[in-house]
C-alpha cells in the first residue's frame, strides 16, 4: 500500500463488544470467522476499523476503552453506535433474518418484512455518512460481509470517490435462492458499485453472476480468470475468488508448546467439534450421526468420546434459542441412552473456550469434524490442520463448506444430511491406517501453510490497488464427487 493511503475497514460489529453488567463496563472478544481472520490481517497494519459496538450510545469512557483494545492488537477501533431499532431490524432483522438464512440455503427461515429493508438502507447510509467524516480520496476502504451491499452507492450519493474492496465472508446462492429476494435488484447494482468484490468459491462467484446475468441489463464481460472483469454503467469492477484462511504460524507454534497433560480426554479417541451456535453448522446432524455410529459399531464404546464446543452467538434471533434447547435435548438423550456410569460420550461445553485451550483441544484431539449444512469457508477446519504438528490426526469435512473446495482430495468428505453415511465416515476414518492419515495430513498441512491469511489479505488488497497476482490455490469443485468420496 503506498505510505499515504489509510486502510479503512468496515464490518457489521468490531472485535470486541462492550456490555454494562452490574453497572460496569465489560469488553467482551466478538465470535466468529470474519473477526478472527480480519484482526490477523490487520495486526500491525495502518488500520481503522469501523463497526458497532454492541451498545446504542457510546460514552466518552466506552470509547476510551474500545480505543486501548485496538492499540493492543495494533489497529484503531472506531465505534459507530446503532438504536435498538437498528439493531433490531437492520442487524437480526435484514442481515440476519433474510441475508444469513436464504445465502445458506434455508430460506423458510426468512421473514421478509420491509421495515428490515428500510433500516438497512438507513444504516448502510449511516455508515457511508461516517465514512465521509474520517476518510479522503487516498484511502482504501475495505468492507465486509452481507451487511453492506449498498455501502458504495450511498458513498456515491454523498459525492465521495473513494476507492472500495469488498469481501463476502458467506456463499453467495444461486439464482434460484437468491431471486426470491424481494430488493434483489438494488442488491446487486448496489455491490456492482465496489471496484472489487472477493468472494471465498468460484461456485460463489459464478453463482453471483449468473444472478447478475438474470437480472441486470447491460453488464459486460471483459476477462475472466483469476480475476473477471466487468463493466457495469460506465465502471469496471473486479469479481475474484480469494479463499480466506489462517495465521498458520501461529496456530503452529503455540500448538508446538500445548502440553498433553493438560488435555483432560487422555485416555479416549477423541472426536472434537468447535461451531457457533447456529444451525447452518448442522449440529443436530453430527449428534444424531455419532449416536449412530455408537449403534452400528458398539465396539467404540468406551473409547471414544465426541467433545463439541458451542461459543454462543451475538445475534439475537428465536431460531437460535430452539436449537440450543433440541441440541441440549438431543445430547442429553445420547449420553442418556449409550452412556455408563463410567463413560459419557459426549462431552458438550455451551460457551467460548479460552484460546490456550482450544489450541490444546485442536492439538490432541484425533479427528475434527466439520458438519456444516452450509458455510462460507470454516476456518475451524484450517485452524485444526494448523495445530497437527505431528501430521496425526484426520479431517471430516462437509461437501457444503468453502473448505472442502481447497482440501476435497485430503479430507473425508461427508453429505451433512446422511446421517448412516457421515456415521460410516466416522467409522472409516478411526479404523484407516495411520500412515495414510498421515500423508492426507501432511499434503493438508502444506497447502494452508502457503495459502494462509497473509497470502489472503495481501492478495485482495493488492488487486485493489491494480496488481496482477497469479499465484491463485487450485480449487477443486469441479472434480466429480463420486471420484472423492471413495477415497477415505
Ligand atoms: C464466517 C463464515 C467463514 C469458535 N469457537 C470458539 C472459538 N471459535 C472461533 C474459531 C474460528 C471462528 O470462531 C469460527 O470461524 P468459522 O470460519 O468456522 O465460522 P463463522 O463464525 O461462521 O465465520 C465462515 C468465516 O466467516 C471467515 O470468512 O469461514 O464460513 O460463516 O476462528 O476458532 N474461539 C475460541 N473459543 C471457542 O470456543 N477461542
């Protein structure tokens, strides 16, 4: 980046959230991908970073606090403050009760009301009144996630150039999903007016603009690969594929020091879980398929234990609370029904695991298994094979995650919704030979050491700034599945 330019970045929610309880102030760690990946990149990077702040106003001392957090890490946190209203309808109405469910597949779960239209529209015109406050014409101002389609066009009306990357941490649906959007139209001129958007897939990015295709008129393709460029009313915009990743090295080094007498599962095989409470992880479909798996193959009980951590979730939505009570139910009635007095198999933690911890878990742990229904990449999956310092353990991996398009060949492949079939994954995978796992793992290991979240951060924003980059990863997703699936 040159030395005058300021990165700007703009998220729904900053890396911390501050709450009152028992009249104090209390900085709280935000959950999830987008944060984890976002605070690697920027560490030690001339950054701002812009996003609500979990509260409706911010005192003076509320932004004191925020502003040392930021230092901490080496960025500047600059909170936006949104009403209850807004967070209401523009954060878990629009965002997360239209965006979220139908871009993962499960549109029953929308509610399209037009009050969440209209709020997000306010708030993403708040948002570019912000910016117009703190930037200028040099600065690079990289924005995030499905809460901010319409960002650049209310820039535009404010009559700000400013230079705009977007980066969409979901999958993108097809056309069939997505064109039950009622505003589908202002969504997608509103992002043709980034000059470049990153999706994680090139089924992301095809299915974005096959819906271009359907639904907006005079859109034309100049180039395609690595990066397509197209030229809607006048200005060019750049669509490319940069799948996300992780601070390798770190997770590395600090597994390297993980001590496994501090692993509380020692003597067990050890299956390990680690999702936010949501129901796009298919969590009630990984217990039924271990309860399966104990059936079918009594020969595990005893040895094995499936230990499943569930960090809860800042959104506040009812569809969240019923999952926790069915999953609470449906765990409760597995260690019920298969449990002894001596052995439980599933071990259930319903809250974030501290870091140190969670590394151990990764380090230790025998298998990691990924269920996702549906996700836009799954840096659990990485951050696992990261902490494999010993090239041990194996990977279940759901077809529907953006992983599985880098790691298809090497991880065990499963279809979420066949419960029989992930339960004789399950079983596959413990009984293969270690030298196998071990070679799966390795060729793992060296492909997210190279693809990690530096290669991420500096391919997106070098594309911004005009450069051409080859060194893109091999995505697999046109490999036919029933080639994959034999293979572990
Ligand atoms: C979105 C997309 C995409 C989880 N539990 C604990 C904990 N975590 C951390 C993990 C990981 C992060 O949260 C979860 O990231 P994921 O990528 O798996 O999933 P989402 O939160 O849904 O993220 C996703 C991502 O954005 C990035 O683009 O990959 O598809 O949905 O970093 O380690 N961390 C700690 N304790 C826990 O209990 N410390």
């Amino acid at each position: 980046m040159r030395d005058n330019t300021n990165l700007i970045v703009v998220s729904a929610i900053l890396p911390i959230h501050i709450k009152k309880e028992n009249g104090k102030y209390q900085v709280h760690i935000s959950p999830g991908g987008l944060v984890t990946a976002l605070k690697q990149v920027l560490h030690k990077r001339k950054a701002i970073w812009i996003g609500w702040a979990g509260s409706e106003k911010i005192t003076p001392k509320m932004k004191n606090l925020i502003y040392e957090e930021g230092k901490k890490e080496g960025f500047l946190l600059y909170p936006v403050s949104l009403t209850n209203k807004e967070v209401e309808d523009f954060f878990n109405g629009f965002s997360n009760s239209i965006i979220w469910p139908m871009f993962h597949t499960f549109q029953y779960y929308c509610r399209f009301e037009p009050e969440y239209w209209k709020a997000y529209r306010e708030v993403n015109k708040k948002f570019a009144r912000y910016l117009k406050s703190i930037s200028t014409e040099e600065d690079l101002i990289w924005v995030h996630d499905y809460h901010f389609f319409l960002l650049p066009e209310y820039l535009e009306k404010l009559g700000l150039k400013r230079k705009t990357a977007f980066f969409l941490h979901i999958p993108f649906p097809n056309p069939e999903l997505f064109f039950k959007i009622p505003w589908r139209v202002e969504i997608l001129r509103g992002l043709l007016k980034y000059d470049l958007i990153g999706f994680h897939t090139f089924v992301d990015r095809k299915n974005f603009l096959d819906c271009i295709d359907g639904l907006v008129k005079d859109v034309n393709i100049l180039s395609t690969d690595p990066i397509t460029e197209i030229v809607y009313n006048g200005k060019k915009v750049k669509v490319g594929v940069f799948p996300i990743s992780i601070d390798f090295q770190t997770y590395q080094s600090l597994a390297k020091k993980s001590k496994k007498e501090e692993f509380p599962f020692k003597d067990k095989i050890v299956i390990l879980g680690v999702d936010r409470l949501d129901y796009t992880k298919g969590l009630i479909h990984k217990v039924k398929a271990y309860k399966r798996f104990l059936e079918k193959y009594p020969r595990f009980h005893k040895k094995t234990v499936l230990v499943q951590a569930i960090a809860p979730n800042i959104k506040k939505i009812p569809e969240y609370d019923q999952l926790k009570i069915e999953l609470e139910h449906i765990i409760s009635e597995t260690n019920g029904i298969l449990g002894t007095p001596d052995w439980t198999p599933i071990y259930y933690f319903p809250r974030r695991l501290p870091f140190e911890k969670l590394i151990n878990y990764y380090r230790f742990s025998d298998v990691c298994w990924i269920n996702s229904i549906k996700d836009g990449m799954n840096l659990v999956a990485k951050e696992y094979i990261a902490s494999q310092v010993e090239d041990k353990g194996a990977l279940i991996l759901s077809e529907f995650t953006g992983a599985a398009a880098e790691l298809r060949d090497f991880a065990c492949l499963v279809n979420p919704y066949d419960i029989e079939g992930c339960a004789d994954a399950l079983y596959r995978v413990l009984s293969k030979d270690s030298e196998e796992k071990r070679y799966k793992m390795k060729k793992m290991r060296k492909h997210i050491k190279h693809y990690d979240i530096s290669w991420w951060g500096n391919t997106i924003l070098e594309t911004a700034f005009g450069k051409k980059i080859q060194d893109f990863p091999e995505l697999k997703e046109d490999i036919p599945l029933h080639e994959l699936l034999k293979s572990f």
